[in-house]
C-alpha cells in the first residue's frame, strides 16, 4: 500500500469512528454547530484512536515502510 492509499485508508477509518460516535449519541441528524467541546473531543479521540490502531499494523506488516509512521508514533 502506498503513502497516499494507506492516508486515504486511514481517513475513511476515522471517519467512520467519527460516524460511529455520532450515530450512538443519536445525533446525525444535528448540524455541526449543535455540537459541544465534549463532543468534538470524543470525536477526536476516536480518529486519533483509529489512526494509532491502523498505524501500528502497519508498522507491524511494513515494518521497511514505517519509518516516519514509527517515528510519528513513538515522538
């Protein structure tokens, strides 16, 4: 997988952690604006949740291919 296909992998990731989230608070049907810092928050963690997650499988199955994943991840 290159650089820009595991990027795009990743952001489909977040961005159903981030849906996920939404939908079990039952809130898809509130604009952006309706959201608290509380909710941005959890939002954010779960993408950042998703992003070490993926992250470290591929370290683990690229290992040749992770050097700035690895060093993104252990700074």
């Amino acid at each position: 997988m290159t650089d820009d296909e595991w990027q795009a992998h990743v952001t489909r990731e977040a961005a159903k952690a981030i849906g996920a989230w939404l939908e079990g608070r039952g809130r898809l049907h509130q604009p952006i604006a309706a959201l608290t810092m509380a909710d941005l928050e959890a939002m954010a963690s779960n993408a950042i949740s998703s992003f070490v997650v993926l992250g470290s499988r591929r370290i683990k199955a690229e290992p040749e291919m992770s050097d700035q994943l690895l060093w993104l991840l252990s700074a």
